[in-house]
C-alpha cells in the first residue's frame, strides 16, 4: 500500500469500508458530500455511533455518498493523529435523541437550528444509517423536501423561531419497552417551550425537564408517531391542541360512496390508534368474496376501495353486499349496492 495516500472509489448512497493501513488513521471528508464514518455497536448497545474521524485497523465503517454520482474518498495516512474532534458541532442549537433498551439503540439522532442550516435538505439533514435484522430505529420523513430517504438529523435555519418535528418510532424483533432520552446542546433560546407529543398515548412531556419517556406500546407492525415542537411558548400550546384536535376519538366504518355503484366504490374508515385491520366483502349468504385490506395501519382517517370482483377477478352479479370492518378493537359492517 502506498503510504502517501490512498482512494477508496464509493456509488451513490451507502457503503461500508475499511482502513485499508494496519494502523489507526485520521480521514476528513466533505460533510456536503460525505456523512460519516459511522461504527457500529461501540457504545455499549447494537446500533449505529455517532460519526468518527478515526478509522482503527480490521474494523468496517459506513459512510453515505449524498451526491446522485460515484466519488472518491482520499485517505492519507501520513498525516498527524490530532485528538479525535466531536463531529457537527452546532453553533445554534441542538436537542438530540436517544432511543434504547439497553440492548439495542438508535442514540444518535438530532433535531435543532443553527445558522448555516436551511428549511430544506442540507448538509446538516443527514439520512438514517441502514437497518440490520434486529434494531431499533427513530427517523424523521421530510418528503415535503423531496427526500425519499428518512432522516436522523433534521437540522434547519436560525431564521425561523417555531418549527414541528414529525418522528417515528420502529423495531424489528424487538419485546421490551423503549426509553427514549433528551439532551440539550448549545444556546437554546431563552423564552422558548419544548415538548415532545405522543398522539397514541396522547401525553405531553417537556423537553426542558430532560425526562425520559418510555414507549410501552411497541409493535414491529407499525411505525409509532412522535412530534417535537419548539417555539413560544403559546405556539407551543396552540400546536399542541391543534394535534389533538386531529386525532380520531374512535374506530369507524363509513358508508362507501357512491352508492348504489359501477363500477368502483370508495369505503372510508378511522382507525383510533395503530392496529390489524381487515376489511372484507360478503354476499348475503354470509360468504367471503374477497378481501379489500388486510394489514396493520397507523391511527387516522384512510379509505379502500372495491371494483365489483370477487378474489379471483370475477365480475359479480348486480345486488346487495355487505362490507365489514374488523380489528382487536372494533367490529362493523354496512350494506352497499352493486349495480352492472
């Protein structure tokens, strides 16, 4: 190996690679265009570290190219071995998250503003390392920035003083309840609330008090919402009923709309909080023709729809059919008309 320097060649998107020197060395690359290296399982729980600038030897790291083009991360390992350097250091403010049980973790993600940050995707947004086969994961969705990616940092701009944070909560094998912990970092506002939201519990909790939260209601089915608001303190209150506002108080099934129809009808329904749904088409025998939606959902208003077949394709005869909703909580059904 040429101990000048050395080119590691990687595609669009994630990859993982290695010191290629058997001896530690520091790497510095273009966080416009680089985020990482990140190591995994090295702070006590399985899940992704925070980002490093020094890779030791035998050991794997993953890295993210943000560009839509392959790059070349240079490494040169004769330059001097300074003390490692806390990564993205913020000049404004910062609240990260932790998300653990105390065998599996997501312990470095992060909401805030400072002031070379954006109300779009930047640098400083960086995308949610890759899941393995068993894990935790908290993540951010900014599809309004058109980023099909979700998020563990969401960083904005210092311009703005109110924001709302939509995360979400998800796990793959895992059975326990999940703490989720807050830590302030650099100059929070004066005169300004914090407070993370629970639509499924439908609690509070303020951010200031530093608690820590437990998520009792964990399933590997469904992603579990959170929001974080930040702002003055009456934005604060007024978004925190307005989302409260929004929640369906119940189950419900709708009468699908048209009716009588032909030949595709809509059935709106409300699932209260997230669980399995079924929603199925009988004849008046009480016979299953088919099965419109069988899965689990989130908490909110949905709707399905139905062309008139049954499950193998067939084109039913015109008359009265039954729809039903079923789920742990709820049960209930209602006539539509199929007309040819």
């Amino acid at each position: 190996m040429d101990l000048r320097s050395h080119t590691i060649r990687i595609p669009s998107g994630w990859s993982l690679i290695g010191n290629p020197y058997p001896f530690e060395i520091k790497v510095s690359f273009d966080p416009a265009s680089i985020y990482g290296p990140l190591t995994y399982g090295k702070k006590g729980t399985e899940g992704w570290d925070s980002e490093s600038n020094v890779m030791l030897p035998w050991e794997g790291y993953a890295v993210y190219n943000r560009t839509d083009d392959s790059l070349n991360l240079d490494i040169f390992p004769l330059d001097g071995l300074d003390a490692p350097q806390e990564v993205n250091e913020t000049d404004g403010w910062q609240i990260n998250i932790s998300a653990h049980n105390g065998e599996f973790g997501d312990r470095h993600n992060a909401i805030g503003r400072r002031t070379s940050g954006s109300e779009e995707f930047d640098q400083w947004d960086n995308p949610e390392p890759p899941k393995l086969d068993q894990y935790i994961s908290l993540a951010m969705d900014r599809t309004d920035w058109g980023v099909e990616t979700s998020l563990t940092s969401d960083i904005r701009s210092m311009n703005e003083t109110d924001g709302q944070w939509n995360l979400h909560l998800n796990t793959k094998g895992i059975r326990s309840s999940i703490k989720l912990d807050t830590k302030f970092k650099g100059d929070f506002p004066l005169y300004t609330s914090a407070v993370m939201f629970d639509p499924v519990e439908r609690k509070t909790y303020n951010l200031l008090d530093e608690v820590t939260i437990e998520i009792n209601r964990i399933n590997d089915h469904y992603n579990y919402p959170l929001t974080i608001l930040v702002g003055s303190p009456d934005y604060v209150v007024a978004k925190t009923e307005e989302l409260i506002s929004q929640l369906p108080e119940s189950f419900s099934l709708g009468q699908n709309y048209p009716n009588p129809f032909n030949p595709v009808t809509n059935i709106p329904f409300t699932v209260a909080v997230p669980a399995h749904v079924q929603i199925s088409i009988y004849n008046l025998l009480g016979q299953k023709v088919t099965t419109l939606e069988n899965r689990w959902f989130d908490m909110g208003k949905f709707h399905t729809s139905w062309n008139g077949k049954d499950a193998n394709g067939n084109t039913l005869s015109t008359g009265m059919y039954i729809y039903s909703l079923e789920s742990k909580e709820f049960r209930q059904a209602k006539k539509l008309v199929l007309l040819k």
